[in-house]
C-alpha cells in the first residue's frame, strides 16, 4: 500500500570500507564538534574495532538500547563461538528490522532519523534499526476544531500516529501514500495521501511537481509548504485547507481531496480547497442535515457580517442617513450626542481595541486570557461608553462583527476577512455604499480569479449549473448522498471541478 | 498541462507579483488618506431630522413661508435613557426653495427632510400656489414620494405647534392616524406619487388627507385628527369632504384603499331591530356605458358583514331573520353612498371618483365625442348603486337572555 521514496535529490555517496575503523573516522570527521554523537564498542580485538554501534543521543531510545539490544548482543557473542560479525548480525535479526547501508549518506539519513547503526569489521555494509527515544505527545482533543458530536482526536506532531490515525478510519486499498524530505538541514518528512480511484491525477502531479521544488533549509510547519505550493502568493485568502481532525481528513479523501501530512506539526493540509469548505466544520457531517444546512446559511450570513458590517454602519450613518427608518435614526441620534469623534474614526478605535484584545487573550496563558478578555469586555462595553468615546450603536456593531468572525471555522479565513473589514472600512468611510460596493468588487473578482491546480476557489459557483452548486453547498441527508454516488455522479470530487478548466495554465 | 518549475522563471514571476502587490498597497495606502475628506460625508452627530413640514402662502406678500418640525436629541450618549427634543424652524421666501433654504442656513445644525412624513399644506397656498408647491417637493429628491401632502385650514406652521392627543409627536401621532384608517375609512392618505399622477389630469379631481383642529374631550386644549379630505381640481384646492364621503370614495377606488377598510355603522331595521355590525367591502365595480351620447352608470357593491351588537333577543340563527338584516343594511349603504354620489355629482361637480378615466379607458370612442362635455355631463349622469350585504358572522352568543 506504501510507496516508499528517497525523497531527496542524490547527492555525493561515499561507499562503505571494509575497515570499519575507516568509516567511523569518516562519520566522526563529518559530526565534528557534534556531542551528541555517541559510539558504543561491542567487542574489540588488538585495538580494533570489531563492531560498534553508533546513534545520535536523545534520538534513540537508550534505555531500550542498554538493557535489551546491547545485554542481547554481548549474551550471544560470549555464548557463541562464531565469526563476530555472524554472531552479531544474527543476534540483531532477532531484535527487529535491519536495514543494510552502503553508503555514509544512508547513514547519515538514518542517524538522523533515529536509527543506531552498527559498524563490523570486514563488512562494506552497516545495518541500521530504528529505536526512537523522543517523546511525542499523546493523542488529545482537537484544540481549535472542537465538535460537540463525533470523534474526539485529533493530529499530533508525530507523522507516524497521524498516519495511524488515518489508516485506521480509511482501509481502502485505493488509499496511497506518497513521502517527501523537504528542507536541506531539517530533512522533515513529509506524506502525501489519496485515494487512487477519485483524486484527480492531473491535481496530483501538479502538487507533486510543487511539492518537488519547495527549496527550504528547515520546514518546520504545513504553513511553509501552503505558502510555498499555492497559486496566489499575495491574496489575502488561504487557499488551502487545514485541519487536526483525522476524520476531516478522511472525509476530504474520499471526495478527491489530496492530502498533506507534515511531520512535527498537527495541521495536515487539504487540497484543493475550496472557499466554501472552509465555512462548513466537520461537525456538519455529524447533525442532522436541516441543522447542518441551517448552520451552513447561519455561516454565510455571519461571513457577510464579519466582512461589511462595520463598513455598512459607517456607510449608512454618514452617507445614506435616508436608509436607515426613522425609529432606528432616532434612535442613533440619542446614541450618538456628545460623541466627539466621526463614525469612523470610532469604528476605527474600536476595531483595533477588539483586535488587539483578541490577539492579548490569545496569546497570554488560558487563565489570564479569559481575565484579559472579560476587562476588555468591561472596557469596550461600558467605560468607552460611559466616557463618552464611543457609542452603543458602535459597541453592538463591533461586538456583533467580532462574535460572527468567530462562528467561521476556518480560522485562516477569519483572519483574512478581519484584515479586509479594514480596508472596506476607509472605502466606506471615502464614498459610502459606492465606496463598499467599489471594494466589494474588488474582493469577489479577486475571490473569483482564484485558482489551486486549475480547480476554482469558488466552486461550485461558477463551475456547474444551478442545481449542482445547491447540491454542494447544502447538505443532503446522507441515504440520498449515497444514491447520487451509486448513480456515478459524486457532487463532491474535486476531478468534476477541473475538468471545466482542463487546459487552463497553471501559472 | 503540468509545467516544470523553473527556479529562474518562479523568482522573474515572484518579483514581478510583489511589484504589483507593492503598487497596490501604496494605491491603498493613498485612498485610505481620503477616507471621510468626501463633501457628502453627513455626520450623525450633526443632523437634526425633520419629521413634518408646514408650507404657508400670503397671498398679500406673494411669500412662502417653510416651517419644519425639527428633531435633536436632548441626552447624552452616557445617559441610559434617550430624550429627544422637538423644535420648530421657520423662515420665508419668494419661492418654496427661497423660504427652504433660508431655513436651512439659520439652524445649527444640517436638516434632514429625507425621513418628513408629511408636508402639510395651508389651505391659502393650495387654493393659490398649489403648483408652485408640488413642483418643488417633486423636484427635490430629499423629499420623499411616499410622503403624505395633507391640506388644513388656516395657517399651517401654526398647526406643527399643536400638540397631539397621546402627547407624542406630531408625525408619530399623524402616522398613527393614517394606519388606523383601516378602522374607520374616513382618511384618503394620498402620498405625493399618487397626488402627483392625479395632479395633472384636467377631467377629474382628486381628493387628498385633510387635518382638522378640534377641542379634546379630556382636556382644554386643542388636538390635531385627520379626517375627512381636501378636493383638488384643476391643480387647485376645491373644497373639502366630509368623512362619510371619503369613505364612499375609499370603497370605489382601487382595491388597495378598500382592502383592509372595516368599517362600523349601526343599522335599523324595520321591525324596531337595531343592531351595530362590521362591514368590509369585498368587491367593488364601477360599470358603465354611453347610450345616444350619454352615458350611465352602475356601481355594484358587495360587503361581508358580522354582527356586533343588537338591541333586543333576536334569534340570528333563523335565516329570516339574518335575510331581514341584510336587507335593512343593504338599504342603509345604499342610500349612504347615492347620497355621498349626490354630493359630488350636484353640490362639488368635480370628478373625484375618475369617472373620465373610466370612459377613457373602456369606452375610449364614444370618450372623444363627449370629452369636451365632460364638465356638464358629469352632474348629470345616472348612478345606480347596487348593495349586497352579507353577514358572515353572529357572535358566539345568540341569546344573553337566562334560559329557563
């Protein structure tokens, strides 16, 4: 099921001696001023060393090293009569799977990816064994998409568990798995994972080919790769999925999605995505489907209040006073006496306040967040009132804008809408309702223009009639979701959304 | 499909992007410099909201005088409750704009006429420059459409300085009175849309909102109502209606003044039963034609009906009965709207129902023969009114009476 891949371009390969005092040498000379490289003779005859095991401290489990493999091997060399090097290659047979290395650069890769290798004399060959000792974190909860229904794990930086997690929800033999090295020092290793009958090989070999030529010295999170393999560098929306739920992943697999597993990080990437699937959780798999489609429109509108309300307040009370019914005016006018800065500049103040609340709150440890949280509620809400800077109508805009950039999964998302209800903001507060229409042109051409391997970011809009699009983005129950597979056509399979734009140039 | 990467062109690609990504920022990076230096920018802090206007004419000075009821709020935005406090503008003119804008230069603060509900109209300045006013409320596009032109006798500005029954303020309470007109009918609200497509036609008139002043019934001081209408014919003011024939005119004009109108009437009957009943008109139709040059009409009327109150046990179950009262209050509306039709064909002579719109549009030949005669045709054509009342609806109780 696994193809397994040397990921990285060959380099210069130095081939093993036979003098295995030759090749320790060697591997000294090339971890030089590295401490953490530690050699552990295992017999010696006239001062030569007839077989040494080396390893890379902290990396391999030395514990398990002292007490199991060395007392095994030392048992076995005093008890047998043999060849040294037949004793112990037989010895380390019975303890696990050993791979032969031929060349320094193989060795260097396996020390690096915790393996202890050992070195015999009158061999040209080292044989290495993975015994990792680095401690990982055990599976938890999901930290930022948290469900109220379904699974409750989610992704740890270990690759290996993910991918456990994976293989055990997806037991098709269709599922692929393809492994990348990327970064020149970090040499992080990185999978792709798919379904061989529903991924679109077009997409595939396109993301493979951008995934080949991501140049980095040290990957240290998906993000890097997303930055690297999208298609717009500078739109402020992300192109790409992520997620820490292994059943998102699964999801996303089995309807043509490709799927990117970095390891050291807990975010696996899901491509190509589309900006509608960022609005819609996981959770919505597991609701019943009038709730599911309720949330789904309840998320739409609140993406349409996070972008422009403030913007629309702005717009309406300084520009369009006729829009708004007179009670409600009245109302604003009560509201807005004796307040001695223009709507938008109060609309600016307190945006940057909620802004930079929610970035304190986040940042500081749970317990003080929450405190932060709560007085810069008390601040926002009622002191800049009582004093007289803002005015209630303001507090409820802001407030409500935030809560609805909150119900947005997608936390990316969020993110880029926040900054762009900055920009509208000063559209609206330079020409009204022309200014807001002008920037909200703006961002759906942009929203429109944009593309992930040929397939559109805004699909199914634009990509297929009226009545697929409605069958993409509400929720049919899930006996009529089965009917529509069993009759061959799979509303959800990313392959249907590029064959539209078969032809069109990546770049 | 699939392209190579080519480390060369990915950078050439790059750099050019961040070019335009650059240019794009400082772009926005100016615009945001501009943001709230627009000349349209109307701050809410700086606007009073006019909620009525009063338009007098003196016909001695040849002035317009412009009277707004203002709104400001009285508060501060740190106190909880809201007060807001109403005041009066007024300043004359040459013109309507004349009078208008000098009004707006001596307040201190920016009149909004967008949210005015009523411009009410003195009945000088619609007898001798009702044109004059509607072309400057139709021109301007601060005044709404869907505000109501409403006619009072004597001098209007002193009207917006009444205060209203219910102590709120004057729009509120006049707005008020236009949506229960659905309770009585005696109300023809026409905004200024309707005024104006009716304003031009020289065959027929039109009737719009009239405001009375009376003494209130709970205290000495006098209140504003709406009731009755104001004639227009002729661009020109004609005389006034009385309630009962606005209502006549409500029930034969378009179904969206009849549709939610229920009225009360009360009903005697010939055996000595008097009894209150509800009546909503159901269908309303107006047919006519031309015989030897002269034309005929028929009005046909049909009201659904429930019983409110009787004066004596009556058994409204027996379908005598219920035929009996129908019948006495077919008979009484009839008679109310042949009287309503007297009025305006022999004591107004105007056309208020659109009788000439009638001929024009169903009889357009026979129309042009008799469009000059129009005027002294009217007042003599036939009407037979037809009634049908239907009641639908006794009460829960039949009887109030012990039984024994």
């Amino acid at each position: 099921m696994l193809i397994s891949k040397k990921g990285e371009e060959e380099m210069s390969q130095e081939p093993l001696r036979t003098f295995s005092n030759k090749n320790l040498q060697e591997l000294k000379s090339i971890y030089v001023g590295n401490e953490l490289l530690l050699f552990r003779t295992l017999a010696d005859k006239d001062n030569i060393n007839e077989a040494v095991i080396v390893y890379l401290n902290s990396l391999v489990d030395e514990k398990r090293l002292n007490q199991q493999i060395l007392r095994k091997m030392n048992m076995d060399l005093r008890m047998n009569d043999g060849p040294t090097g037949e004793v112990l290659l037989e010895s380390l047979h019975t303890l696990g799977d050993v791979n032969i290395l031929t060349e320094i650069d193989e060795i260097e890769n396996h020390l690096a990816d915790s393996n202890f290798v050992l070195f015999i004399e009158g061999y040209d060959e080292a044989f290495g064994m993975k015994l990792p000792g680095f401690e990982t974190r055990a599976i938890d909860e999901p930290q930022i998409e948290l469900n109220i229904r379904g699974p409750r794990e989610g992704f740890t930086e270990d690759l290996q568990k993910n991918l456990g997690m994976i293989l055990r929800r997806m037991k098709s033999k269709n599922l692929k798995a393809k492994s990348f090295l990327i970064g020149q020092e970090s040499q992080t290793k990185v999978m792709i994972l798919y379904l061989s009958d529903r991924v679109d090989h077009e997409v595939l070999d396109e993301l493979c080919q951008r995934i080949d030529s991501i140049h980095l010295d040290v990957l240290s999170d998906s993000a890097q790769i997303e930055e690297w393999i999208q298609d717009s560098t500078f739109s402020p929306f992300p192109q790409i999925l992520n997620s820490e739920r292994p059943d998102r992943v699964v999801t996303a697999m089995n309807r043509g999605k490709i799927v990117i597993m970095t390891d050291g990080t807990p975010n696996a990437l899901i491509t190509p995505s589309t900006f509608f699937e960022m609005l819609h959780p996981s959770e919505d798999q597991f609701e019943r489907f009038y709730f599911a489609n309720f949330l789904r429109i309840i998320r739409l509108l609140t993406l349409i209040v996070s972008l422009i309300g403030p913007s629309f307040y702005i717009a309406f009370t300084t520009f369009h006073l006729e829009m708004i019914p007179t009670p409600l005016l009245m109302t604003f006018l009560s509201a807005k006496a004796g307040i001695p800065f223009p709507t938008f500049i109060e609309a600016l103040i307190m945006e940057v306040a909620f802004e930079v609340l929610r970035e304190a709150s986040m940042r500081l440890p749970r317990i003080m967040g929450q405190s932060v949280s709560i007085v810069g509620a008390l601040i926002i809400g009622e002191a800049a009132v009582q004093s007289g800077i803002v005015s209630r109508p303001m507090v409820i805009v802001v407030a409500m804008t935030g809560i609805a950039s909150f119900t947005i999964p997608s936390y990316n998302t969020a993110i880029s809408l926040r900054l762009l209800r900055f920009p509208l903001m000063f559209l609206s507060a330079l020409s009204g309702m022309f200014g807001l229409s002008v920037g909200m042109f703006i961002v759906i051409f942009h929203l429109c223009s944009l593309r992930f391997c040929g397939v559109l970011f805004l699909d199914p809009l634009g990509s297929e009639g009226y009545w697929s699009a409605m069958k993409k983005f509400f929720l049919p129950p899930v006996k009529y979701k089965e009917g529509l597979h069993s009759e061959g056509s799979r509303p959800n399979v990313s392959r249907i959304q590029s064959q539209k734009y078969r032809g069109k140039d990546w770049e | 499909m699939c392209q190579g990467y080519n480390h060369k062109n990915i950078a050439v690609r790059i750099g050019n992007s961040l070019k335009n990504f650059v240019r794009f920022s400082l772009l926005c990076l100016c615009c945001m410099s501009l943001a709230g230096c627009s000349p349209d920018v109307n701050e809410i802090s700086d606007i009073a909201l006019v909620t009525a206007t009063a338009i007098d004419y003196n016909a001695d000075t040849k002035k317009y005088t412009f009277s707004a009821f203002c709104v400001m709020p009285s508060n501060t935005s740190q106190e909880k409750s809201s007060t807001l406090t109403p005041w009066i503008s007024s300043a004359s003119g040459k013109t309507p704009l004349d009078a208008a804008r000098k009004m707006r230069s001596r307040v201190g603060k920016n009149l909004i006429f967008q949210h005015n509900k009523f411009f009410i109209i003195s009945e000088s300045a619609a007898k001798l420059s009702l044109y004059e006013v509607m072309d400057y409320l139709t021109r301007k596009r601060e005044f709404r459409i869907s505000a109501y032109p409403i006619i009072a006798p004597g001098q209007a500005s002193d009207i917006l300085k009444l205060s209203t029954e219910s102590g709120d303020m004057l729009p509120n309470d006049l707005l008020g009175q236009v949506r229960n007109n659905k309770l009585s009918g005696q109300i023809k609200p026409l905004t200024i849309k309707d005024f104006v497509d009716l304003f031009e036609n020289p065959n027929r008139g039109f009737v719009s909102g009239r405001l009375k002043v009376k003494s209130s019934e709970t205290s000495d001081k006098k209140i504003l109502f709406l009731n009755g209408g104001a004639v227009i014919y002729k661009q020109k003011f004609a005389g006034w209606l009385e309630g009962n024939d606005v209502w006549t005119l409500n029930a034969l004009s378009g179904k969206k003044y009849w549709r939610n109108i229920e009225f009360n009437e009360v009903i005697n009957s010939n055996d000595g039963l008097e009894f209150s009943a509800l009546f909503h008109v159901k269908e309303s139709k107006i047919q006519g034609n031309i015989q030897n040059g002269s034309p005929r009409l028929s009005i046909y009327l049909k009201f659904s009906a429930s019983v409110e109150d009787l004066n004596e046990e009556t058994d409204v179950g027996d379908s005598g009965v219920t035929l009996q009262m129908e019948r006495a209050a077919s008979n009484y509306l009839e008679k109310s709207v042949e009287k309503s039709l007297k009025h305006f064909q022999k004591d107004l002579k105007i056309d208020v129902l659109g009788l000439s719109d009638y001929y024009l549009q169903y009889h357009p030949a026979a129309w042009k023969l008799i469009e000059k005669d129009w005027e002294s045709l009217y007042p003599m054509i036939p009407v037979k009114v037809h009634v049908a009342v239907q009641f639908e609806k006794y009460g829960m109780s039949t009887s109030i009476k012990e039984r024994l």
